[in-house]
C-alpha cells in the first residue's frame, strides 16, 4: 500500500474524551473516527487490524469444531419476550418499533435468536453436541461510553453458543473452547489470565464461568491473582482467606465502652487502641425475594470491606441494597454505634466467614455513643448464619493455604459461560434423547470482545511514541520509508516495495513528499513492528538500507539484495 | 467438513411466504433462516456463499484502488440533519431514540458519515482522489419485506464513496469502478447486463448512473435491452424510439365526432376502426415545485403509456401525481374525453416526442361524448412543450435507429452514481484544490447488494432438483458421499476424504448415517458444483468411485489413485 495514495491522517493532539492510552493512541494514529457517542468508524489501518483478530478467532473456532453462522443484528420482540428478557434485560437493549409497530431490539447478544435456528434444525440427540458461532455487531446502550472502542455502545464480538444432551458433553466442549480461547489470545500476543469469575445469583453452583482478562494497568477489572498456585479469579467472585490474624481471646463478660463522637471502625479502633480485626464492622441491608423485603445485619472483620455479590448470590435474592438512614432508624439501629449483641431489630444476621466465631471484637452497642468490648459471636448473638461475603484483598492466602494472593488490573476480553437448560427450556427448545424421550438441551455462550481485543493489545503494547503491534495483529507487518531525491535511488526504492510485495509481505510504502522526522515520527505512532529504511545519505555512504524494530528499537543495515529475505525472516520471528 | 458432526437440515416444504425459486431453495436447503420479517440469519452453508461474493467483492476494489473501512452501523441523527435527510429518508429510514433522548437511525446507506469521516481527514487535492469502500449490516424498513435475501430488510452490502476535484477524476474513477463491477460479477457466475439507470429528478444530465442487473425471470427490474447495438438500459430512464408508423396526414379541418359512450382509446378507435397511434392518450397530472402546484396534460400517442419517473425529471419537480376525478373536473376536462384542442384550461400542455406534431389524431374534445378528428398539433394547439415521456417497448429501435430492442427482466445488484456536491456541499466539506483556493469535493458512489448477489446467483443457476453454485460462490467445491459397509472400505473412504483436505479441496464429507437416495437428494439440492460417491456395490465390481457433475449430470468413474488430481482438475476447469 503506497501512502501517496493512501488514506491516513495522523494527529498530534488528544481528543477531550481520550482518557486512556489505548483511546489516545488509536484516535492518534488515525485507526478509528468517533461516528457519534459511543460510535466509531474503523478506518483502513485500524479495520486490518480488526480483521486480523477476526481471522484468528476463526481459525481457532473452526479448529475446535464450531460452525460458523451470521445473525441478523436486529431481532424481533418475540423472541425476547419468549425467554422473558424482553423485560427483564434492561436499559441497555435498544428498542425499537418498526413501521408496522411491531418490537424489535438491537442485539446486545443472540441466545434466543440462536436457540430459535437450533430448534427448527436439531431434533435428536445425534447431531449433538453442536457449537455455533458468528463475528457481528453489537450494541448495547451504555449511558456514558467511554474508552474508545472499550467501552463503545457499537461493537464487534465473537459468540458463540454450545448445546448438549448432558453436563459432560457440556464440560467436554466448555474445556475445548477454553483451550481455543488460551490460543486465541495467545496468538494475538496478549499477556491475559483466565479467572474464575461470577455467574450471577441464579446460576447453579455446578455451571462454571471464566473470564478472559488482559493484564493492564488501566483495565475496568480487579483480578485476584496467585502466582505459585495459579489460582485467578475475578475479585467480584474471588474466595480466599486471611493471613493468619493474632485474635483477642477472653472468657470475660461483655463490657460497656464509652466512645463518645466515634462512629468509624478507624475513630473507635485508635481511640482503643486495638488493631481493626479484632472489631467488627456492621451493615444494615436491604434483599428483595419477589415481594418480600428483608432487612439484613452483617457483620466483617473491622478492616474488611463487604462483596455485594457474593452476598446477593448467598441470598439469591432478586434485589439488594444498603439501607438508607431512615430504615436504619426503623430497624431500631443507631447509625455509628450498629452491632449484633441485645438486638431490638429482626434482621437476619449473616457473619462473614473470615470472623473467628469465638474471639471477642468491639461492636457498636445500638446506644449513642457506646461500643460494647468482649463480645464473642458464638456466646452473645443468637441465631446467625456464616457465608463467605468478604472482598479479597492483596496478601490473603488462597483457600488451600498454599499461596499469597496479588491484585492486578484486567480488561474483559472474552467470556465463557455454562447456561444450563433456561433458554432451550423458555423456548420449549426439545430434542430426542438416546432413549426416545424429549429432554431440553444444556447450553454454553462464549464470548470475545472483538473490537475491545485490539483495544487491549495498544493498551498493553505502546511506549511514549506511539503503538507496538503484536506482529500477529499489525494491519501491515513491515512500515517502509523512501527518503531519496535522485531518479536513480527512487527506482531503486521502488523496485524494492515492488519485491517485498512479490514476495508476499505486507508492507506500507511511505512514499509521500515529507522529511524523516515527519515520516518517523506517523511510523512510530502507527507502531508496524518492521521499519525499513532508504535514506539517500546513508546509502551513498554504505549501499544499505536500515531496518529498525519498532518494540526493542534495535536498527541494523541491510544491502538491498539481502532485504526480501531478512525482512521475512523477521517477519517469522518477531512476535 | 464432515456432515455427521455438522450443522444442516434440508427441508422438502416450500415456506408459504416463498415465492420466487432462490427464496424457495435456499430455505430448502438449510442455508438461512427466517429470524423476523424480513429479517434472515444466515446458516453455515449460505455464510460461507456470502463470504465468498464478500471476498471477490474485497479483492477488486482492493485492485481498483479502493481502501476497506466500516462505519457504524447505527449513525447518529445528526448527520442526517445536516444533509436534510433525516425529513427526506422516508420511512425506510429506521428511526431510534437512545436512553439519553438522542436521535439514531439504523444506516440505510452512508453518504453522510463517510463525508464526515473524509471531512476530518482530508483538506487537499493532493490526497485526492479517494476511494473508500465498506462490507457491512444495511436495514430498511421494508413494508413488505418478501422474497427471502433478495428484499430483505436487513442485508449486507458494500457501499464505497469517491471523492474528487473535478469532473474528470469522477469521470475516471467511475469508470474504473465500472470496470471493477464488471469483473466482480463476471467472477461470480453471473449472466448480467450494465444498464444506464434513472438518477432521480434532481441529477444534472452530465451525471452518469448505471444498475447492474443480473438477468432472471423472477427479477422485479425491466431492461430495455439491444443486442446489436449493446444499448441497455433500465425501463425507468429508457429512451428508444418507435418503430416506422403510418401516421394520418391530412390538411382537412378539426372536426366533431360524435363518440357516445366510448371513453377509452382502445373503444374510440375500434369504433373509427384506426389504429391507436392515430389517436392521442391524454392525462391530466399534478406537480409540486416547493409550494407551487401545476396542472399537466400530457399527451401520448395512443397505444404509449407515460413513464412518469421521465415527466418527474423533466420538470424537476418534488412531487408528482395523476390528477383524481375532482380535480379533473375542476380544471373543465371531462374525463374519457379529455384532449389538447380549444381547452378552458390553463393546463401546461407536453407533447411527448414521438408524437408527429404535423400529422392528424383522434383526440378528446373536452365534452361528454365528443372527439375531435384530423387535430393537427402544430396547427390545432398553443403553448406546448415536447419531451421524452413514453416507456421503452420491446420492439422500439435504439435512437440512433440502428437495432431493436427486447425487454428482459432483471435483478438489480449493483448501483453506481455520480453524486456531484451535494452532500460534501451540505456537510461544509472542502478541500484546497491546486489553486488554494477551497471547493466542495464531486462524490461518486458504488453500491452492491452482496447477499442480494448470493440470491441473485441462485435464481440464475438452479432446477428442479435444487442449486447449481457457480465454482467461485459455492459454499464447498465437492460433496463428497460415503455409501459403503465393510470397515476396509470405510477406512479407504475416510482417508480419500483426508488426501482431498490436505490437498486444499474445499470438500464436505457427507458420512451420515443414511442410504444412497436420501443422500443424493440433498445432495442435487445444496448444489455443490462437484458430486464424488464412494458406492461400495459399484467400487466391489471396478475399484472406482464417480464422479458427478451438478450443472451437466455428466458422470465419470476414477480410481482412489487418481481422485485428487481428477477432482483438482474438474475444479479448475468447471464453472
């Protein structure tokens, strides 16, 4: 491709919205154009890009046996209103009437458009397990876009949807795709992490779900992260255990304390002077279970911080806030001063697991300021239950014991579910078993962010230039520069871009009218791994062209009859 | 791919919606599916069709010069007031308010976000011209979506966009890209014809269009088309003239006929036992022009039918309509005996041009039952202009008199314009020229319906039995069936099938569970272009399998040896 004739503008300043690197860099080099909020146009260097993780996803699928299909991106209500998510998805569907009035939503995702293909086409379980996929756009109706391609309200993404007679056949292809997915964003030169992570209240314990993270500072995600076990989780899902706490153990009595004007874990814990972990903290919630509204009391560890998730999957309960002011009131609680012993409230009390039932804590005593000291959970409250509900922190051990946990930040590049039979079942979708009885088929959804991998790879791979493409996801893999005067080395360059496109590589000709400090400075921003060289100065002085390395910066010289093959040859192994 | 672990379904039901053979077998065959109304998702054997078209597509316009972008799908509403299209889209314009009030639509064509994108790129000549292409996700609200892929509401098309600073680059640009559509289709096995089409009312005259219609019974386009001269174009802006008549001429007096009761030509001239030329048609029509409304009497020959997209064009106007009843009698003509000659109203009055003005017709007298005989135009009438206003016939000659004309039906696949400023114009889009001074770039734009494209082909090449791909759009180059029992033959049949994957053939492997004739069907129906059978009875006597071609029915028969070369060759060679 001859820049001459090219269609490429790069830009010196940061758009306003441009709040992370990959954003930035991106809108900089000239790879996307902000259509409307949250929309963006793929220009021609930054659709190869996409296009080349498209092709990889693809290679990887039809290698794991899924077959790929196109959905229309619009579908209609009835399908939704079938699985009950006509409702029930939110604000992020994009409805839409169409002329004759009927309900049509933007796809945010195709379970039920897909479950519909299946139950016309399989009806045994003989042509099961079947896995589809498709690349196409998405949208889903952020409220505030952000990020670029990141967070875009339009989108490109990979899914792809499993269906299976039992768990096995489920777990089998779940464990092929996972494998597809390590090659996937191995091969686009990710450095990711796959973590366990949550399926929501209504999942059942037994369906797994992982999601695809990408390491990077500026991620949306917390990861939990253990090196020497390899446990990885996200932290909304993440379970791990305290390092081992030196508790207070007494058998004396519960005791008054006067803690006038302390209301914080940290005022009352200074004041005396006791390490928070042996106070405890108190939260009055709000679950609702189809009508029925319940006031919750829960209790951490005085310097833990509780996970509203794992809380909300423990109640499996449809709704759940933190009660406000005047319900703590109504309860009977006094705000500052909240805790478990000589309760007038009916809350359920819920302890977090991490709390060692027989140690004694300060706890708020339901009286303005007054803590009571020495209260031991097992001895002075009655009737609690205990659940993991704490959030995981650096330096915790994993649940074995065995490792330290580290926090990392990730961007969600691709997720994998196991569905289980609710949408084959809302879809009255049946299939033959192999003893003739109708049975729903089990399904999984896989997902990839399309769009948000190339987003990722800048993220992970740019320097203060400008980009550094993986060599696997560089919408060229070589950036070639012509910086000559005389007819003689013109043809000279051109005949070189014409054997390096003989010989198959992708290459990007800068042959417009501008200096090297112009034409360098668009290279590195645009970040291709290989740049090649012709400067006239230096070739009347050496006969040789430069090849630099955009990622490590190393430059050596290259006589033209060598360049084909050394330029393939770096093609073959940088990464 | 091998059919056991696939995902396909034949069907022997016709859909009842299913009119037209291409909509009929592709649902027969398993290749889409009906997701909504007007509204398809595309299942593994139709993708890989569509992809293929897509693929051609991409590689000529990489080949003429184009550069691949794609643009949002849902554009912001905007754009759209910018060019003062989102009043005059119509209602095939899908309109969409976001969760912050914002107007979106679904992109029914881009001419505005690819201005807007050339807008913030581009500012001189020097990068001009430019030609952007995109493969992506249309939707127009159809009415009556029918007809399967071929008026869909959502389909996939590539649109691209040229810019320019004069006439000429438009000129050649378009040309090139006429050459690139020419070699797309050719590619595609398409029989197609390049027609000059109607640019709508507001076109200059020196603004070339052209529709590329692929010939098919079924086709919803008429073509006027002359073999001999190679003169086509679409019926709607066909201009042709009319064989030799033997028009009346005479110097005789207007005279009064009585006509009581026959109202039509076809009435009036029996009962004068005259041909219908010798008499004129004459409708009363309506115009708009901004607030301005004109009466029209339009006079024909008699056996002519007005094209009213001509009348449109030549006068310009924004609305045109027939006149009702009321306002027939309104303007003091007597419907069924309407006519040019001593008229009270102030109508405009338009010849159409193959109307010998100097010779003598029947024509209404404006009062009941009443005709005038021997009305010369050109004596008997005031104020009138001549235009080209009748609908081609076959039968007519070319203008320049040298063949005749047939009409055939076609399929429009492919639209090209030359859109001048207008839109660069309405988006304040301007560039330097070579001058330094700024001017409004001249657009041009490119349009095919590529899943129309895949449909297309399949009207064109089918019978009764089911699709005939054409080489280049089959899903797969062979189907490859297995019909044999031993576990020698099988494993022989397995490894023919792994020698033709890695050979590079595009192979599916039909070892499915059932009996020669159950095979075969589907086989004809899905139509890939080569047919090999492993029959176990026929290979005990030979030692050979067949080799069927689709479109011929010819058979051959060829050792296991020779298979991948035979198979190679015929790939190679058929169409």
């Amino acid at each position: 491709m001859r820049l001459s004739t090219g269609f490429w503008q790069t830009y010196k300043e940061v758009p306003a919205d441009a709040e992370i690197p990959s954003h930035q860099l991106m809108m900089r080099a000239g790879l996307i154009h902000k259509t409307g909020s949250g929309l963006y146009s793929y220009l021609p260097f930054g659709y190869k890009a996409i296009r080349k993780v498209e092709q990889i996803i693809r290679e990887e699928m039809d290698r794991a046996g899924a077959h790929e299909i196109h959905m229309s991106v619009v579908t209609p209500g009835e399908l939704w209103k079938e699985s009950g998510r006509w409702d029930a998805m939110g604000e992020q569907m994009l409805k839409i009437k169409d002329k004759g009035g009927r309900d049509l939503c933007l796809s945010p995702t195709n379970e039920e458009a897909v479950t519909d293909i299946f139950r016309k086409t399989i009806k045994s379980y003989k042509n099961l397990p079947v896995t589809l996929y498709q690349i196409n756009t998405k949208f889903r109706d952020e409220l505030r876009p952000r990020f670029g391609l990141m967070r875009g309200r339009e989108f490109t993404m990979k899914d792809a949807y499993s269906f299976h007679v039992d768990k096995a056949s489920l777990d089998e292809v779940y464990a092929r795709l996972f494998k597809a997915y390590e090659a996937i964003f191995t091969r686009a030169g990710l450095e990711f992490s796959a973590v366990e992570a949550d399926a929501g209240a209504m999942a059942d314990k037994d369906q797994k779900t992982h999601e695809f993270q990408v390491i990077a500072d500026t991620g949306e995600d917390e990861v939990i992260y253990c090196a020497k076990t390899g446990y990885a989780a996200n932290i909304e899902k993440a379970q791990t255990k305290r390092a081992p706490l030196d508790f207070f153990k007494t058998e004396n009595v519960v005791e008054e304390i006067s803690t006038p004007d302390k209301q914080t874990i940290e005022e009352v814990c200074n004041f005396l002077e006791k390490p928070q972990h042996q106070s405890l903290k108190s939260l009055v919630y709000k679950s609702m279970i189809g009508d029925e509204e319940e006031t919750l009391l829960i209790l951490l560890l005085g310097d833990d911080t509780l996970n509203e998730l794992k809380l909300e999957a423990h109640l499996k309960c449809d709704h759940l806030k933190a009660a406000v002011d005047s319900e703590i009131d109504h309860e009977g609680f006094v705000k500052g001063y909240i805790g478990p012993h000589k309760l007038s409230s009916k809350a359920r009390i819920i302890f977090d697991s991490q709390i060692d039932l027989e140690a004694a804590y300060v706890a708020g005593a339901n009286k303005i300021d007054l803590h009571f000291g020495n209260m031991i959970p097992k001895r002075d409250v009655e009737n609690f239950d205990v659940a993991d509900l704490r959030t995981a922190c650096k330096g915790d051990l994993t649940l074995d014991g065995m490792g330290t946990v580290e926090v990392k930040r990730g961007i969600e590049v691709g997720h994998i579910f196991q569905l289980g039979d609710k949408y084959t079942k809302a879809l009255g979708t049946t299939v033959l078993d192999n003893n003739g009885k109708t049975m729903s088929p089990l399904m999984g959804c896989y997902g990839i962010g399309v769009t948000r991998v190339v987003a990722a790879a800048v993220e992970q791979h740019h320097d203060e230039k400008g980009i550094i493409w993986p060599m696997s996801l560089a919408p060229f893999h070589v950036y070639y520069a012509e910086i000559t005067k005389s007819e003689e080395n013109k043809k000279l360059a051109n005949d070189i871009y014409q054997q390096l496109l003989d010989a198959g590589v992708e290459v990007v000709f800068d042959d417009r009218k501008a200096g090297p400090g112009f034409k360098f400075k668009d290279a590195d921003l645009l970040g291709l791994p290989i740049q090649l060289i012709f400067g006239e100065r230096d070739f009347k002085k050496d006969g040789m062209l430069e090849i630099r390395i955009r990622r490590s910066g190393e430059s050596i010289r290259v006589a033209p009859v060598d360049i084909v093959t050394k330029i393939k040859e770096l093609i073959a192994s940088t990464k």
